[in-house]
C-alpha cells in the first residue's frame, strides 16, 4: 500500500528540479497560500500566478496548499505558485528544492491537521481562558481624548446594567499621556489602580489600546522629532496625518524604540493589573503602502510586542500560525455592509491557514443610519474566537438581541475555552469550513456559514433581508431561536428579523 502511494505521488509530482507539478483529481479543490480574495479566491477557482514573497505583511499568509482530498504541500520558503484550473506548479526560489506533495488521509482536515503537525508544532501556545471565555467591550466615543476614569466606571454600569456578561473593557488612546509616553494620563486618570481594582471586583478586566503614534504638538512631539524617532517624507519631515486622535506622527519602529515600549508595557501589567493589549497600527498602514520591504520590517518589529504579553490582540494579522495572539479580519474601520460580509469570509479562510484565534476590529464606525449594521457586526464578532465588541453597538435604543447573544457566549463560554485548549494540543480550528467539518457533501464553495467546533452552525446576517438562506448538513439540528429541530440535508430559509439569528445545534 505504501509502495502504490509513493509511486501514485511520485507520478502526480512531476516538473523540473526546483518544482512539482500537482494535477488536480476529479472533484478535488485546494485552499492556502493567503486571504486575499481580490487575487486568489478560496478554494481556488481562477488562473493566478504568485509569488508569496510579494504577499503584503498585512494579510493572513501561509506557504502550503491543502486539498480536501487529503494532499498538501507546505514550505518555509517563499514559493512560486501557477494555478489554470487544471493543475498546480508550486516552484521553489532558484537553488532550493521544491517541496514535496504529501499525503494524509482523503479529506481536507485531515491533509490541514498533518500539515499543521509536520510544520507548526502547536505545544507553545498559551491558553488565556478569560479571552474566549468572556467577550472584550470596546469603550469608545467621538473624541477619544475625552475618554477618562469617570467614563470608564460608567461604562461598566451601563454593561451590568443592560444585562451583558462580564467581560473585559479595552480602553480606547486617550487613556494615554499625551506626550506620547505609555502611562497613564494623570489628568483623565488621577487613580488607575483604583479603577483597575473596583472594576476587578465588578468581574470586569481592564485591557489598553496601544499604537505607535502620538499627537504632532506639544513637548513629547518636539523631543521625538529631535531625536529622530518619527516616520519621515523624503524631505526628512516627520509625515503628519489625521488618526482618531487627532493630527498624529508615527513612531518609526526600531529594535531599541520597541524595546522601550515593551518596558512600559510590562510595568503596566505589573503595577496596575492590566490584562492586556490591544496593538493597534492601523492607521499607520498607509504611510508605508508603496515601500513593502519597510512595512515588513514595521509590522515585524510591531507584532514583536506580543512576545511577552500573556494577552495580545492585534488590528492586523500576524503571520505566526497557530500562533499564541488574536488577529482582526477587518481591513478597514468604517464598515458597510460589504466590508461585514468579507469579514466573515476572512475569518473562515483564515482559519484554513492556521489562523484560529481571529476577531473583528476594535473601534469600528458605521454611518449614523447604520443601526442594524452596527448589530450585525457586534453579532458576528460575539461568535467570533475572540469577541472583540464594538461601542456603537451601546449607543441602538434596543440592545436586547445583543445582550441575548452574549448571554448565548457566556454559556458557551467553557466550549470556546474547550476548543482553544484543542488547538493548542491538536490544531483543530475553532472556526471551521463546512467542508472541514463534512467532507465531500457540497459545501467546498460555502463561504457564508461556519462551524464552531463540531456542535454549533452558524450562518451570520450579513446584509438588509429580513430572510436568511442556510443550508444544513446532514443530521438533526435545532434553531436557537426558535427551539425547532430541522433533518438535514437540507436548505431552509430562517426569518432574522428584529436582530434575530441564524444559529443551529446539532443534534445527537
């Protein structure tokens, strides 16, 4: 049997010295590489050629290739990659040999979990309970300056007394000194440990926003203009530009610049109780758009942050997978209902290359009309690995279908905690395609509806009907909201009309 697998790969692997040729069986589909659905769509569907060295250090990237009839191929090098609809030429750099197809199984979890096996040992990931176990509340508003330690307190009430689960609050930058030094801002923050300590009482955790910019005025500006610490134009001007902070400057990353912040940070921990990090860059991502060597190093250094964080959740992607750090699937901030939709499909994409512990971005903005948006996406980001709640969500009239999902993440919190220990152990994903879950039934192409483990079915509203389609799988499942057990396989349509959702059990 061996012997016939061996010889069956050597003849499928064929093409020169440095390449391997993977023709693609009947049926056979193949994700990888990267969440970049503008250039290669997951499974692949359209002709591309790639070279995963370009890939931009802000998507979600990893060099293998998984099929779900159980072959994959992974590389630490950067690949050449040609796809025609008909086969594969994964190319290695000039002087290497190309990887080899492997063979695991006949489906696409079990090629995903070998290859995740054989190539990222996942034995090093830290488990922090609090962060799948209880949603993260963003505390926000129109002027983040303004933010201070009365609000905070009072943010906290308005979470208990609308109902919401314990949790975590992610205090927004202005908690900040404006001089751009990472403490506290003694003016808005007169008692933090205090704070910190009442709010510990309350079962509420404390984590910061952090980000490598500062206000450009004022004597911190000046001392890090001085000292050649700031992101420069050509002309050797440090570049200003318009944050939710205001006119802001950039700190130009080095090893000894973030060695400093990591200092203040872990004083933070240290001193106050704070739980962790929100590392958020992403205002700064444009700055360095035409100039990808440098936003490599900048996001390099950046997520060097995390290293000694128990807790550490980023605005952008992290290439460690199966990493020990949570990831947004969000590109932009201001939300629409398209941007909602591509959120959803990242997150389920991601989760084919490794990348489980995903969320959506803090201090995410909708339009003044955007009332159901805001709860769509608070919705989908309590389902998410990492609930990372939105603040405009609290400002709706009826906060009632939130309050009711997040009641479901707390008593579901032990089975999100469960399945993070898993992937840390086995690298099962939390988020799971449906054509991980049930191989060979049709859903290759389902891009609109995931697993959260083995048990619950989820298909996020991600647009204005008042009607949304779900196929079922086959087996016996039964809806959320209404209690009523479906057989599958079957498509159903489910009414989600006043923030109700589309949320199924499966049924032993």
């Amino acid at each position: 049997m061996v012997t016939l697998l061996l010889s069956a790969l050597t003849l499928a692997a064929k093409g020169g010295v440095g390449s391997v040729e993977i023709k693609i069986q009947n049926g056979e589909k193949w994700w990888g590489l990267v969440v970049e659905p503008e250039r290669i769509a997951l499974p692949f569907d359209t002709p591309f050629v790639v070279n995963t060295s370009e890939f931009s250090p802000t998507l979600f990237r990893a060099n293998m290739l998984l099929s779900n009839r159980g072959r994959y191929l992974c590389s630490k090098e950067s690949l050449t990659v040609s796809f025609d609809g008909k086969k594969i030429v994964v190319t290695a750099p000039e002087g290497s040999a190309a990887p080899a197809l492997q063979k695991s199984g006949r489906t696409l979890r079990e090629a995903y979990l070998m290859c995740c096996h054989k190539n990222f040992p996942p034995s090093d990931v830290a488990v922090p309970e609090l962060l799948f176990g209880s949603p993260v509340y963003v505390l926000g508003n129109k002027s983040e300056l303004l933010v201070d330690q009365q609000g905070v307190e009072a943010f906290a009430e308005m979470l208990t007394q609308r109902g919401a689960p314990a949790g975590t609050i992610l205090l927004p930058l202005g908690w900040s000194s404006p001089t751009g030094a990472l403490t506290f801002d003694p003016e808005a923050f007169p008692s933090p440990k205090q704070m910190i300590a009442s709010l510990h009482e309350k079962g509420m955790k404390v984590m910061l926003s952090v980000t490598p910019y500062l206000m450009a005025s004022g004597r911190g500006y000046r001392l890090f203009h001085s000292e050649q610490r700031l992101l420069t134009d050509e002309a050797g001007e440090p570049i200003v530009f318009r944050s939710r902070l205001g006119y802001t400057a950039c700190l130009n990353l080095t090893p000894e610049v973030v060695e400093q912040m990591a200092a203040s940070i872990a004083a933070l921990g240290k001193e106050y109780g704070v739980y962790g990090f929100y590392f958020d860059c992403l205002d700064a991502l444009p700055l360095l758009d035409d100039n990808l060597p440098k936003l490599t190093e900048f996001l390099d250094l950046w997520h060097s942050l995390g290293n000694s964080v128990e807790v550490a959740i980023y605005s952008t992607p992290v290439s460690r997978v199966l990493g020990n750090v949570a990831s947004s699937v969000s590109t932009t901030r201001h939300y629409t209902w398209e941007t909602l939709a591509q959120s959803l499909e990242r997150s389920i994409d991601a989760s084919l290359l490794g990348f489980e512990r995903t969320s959506l971005a803090a201090d995410l903005e909708f339009a003044q009309d955007g009332g159901e948006l805001a709860l769509r996406a608070a919705q989908l980001a309590a389902l998410l690995p990492v609930a990372v709640i939105p603040y405009s969500v609290w400002s709706l009239e009826d906060t009632t279908p939130l309050c009711k999902m997040l009641s479901w993440r707390a008593k579901n919190s032990d089975y999100y905690v469960e399945l993070a220990r898993l992937g840390a152990s086995s690298a099962e994903p939390i988020v799971r395609h449906l054509e991980y879950q049930f191989p060979r039934t049709g859903f290759t192409n389902c891009r609109d509806q995931f697993m959260i483990g083995n048990k619950w079915l989820v298909a996020p509203v991600v647009s204005e009907s008042a009607l949304r389609m779900v196929r079922l799988p086959k087996g016996r499942w039964r809806e959320y909201e209404s209690g009523r057990v479906f057989k599958g396989p079957r498509v159903i349509d489910v009414d989600v009309t006043s923030g109700k959702v589309a949320l199924f059990e499966r049924v032993e």
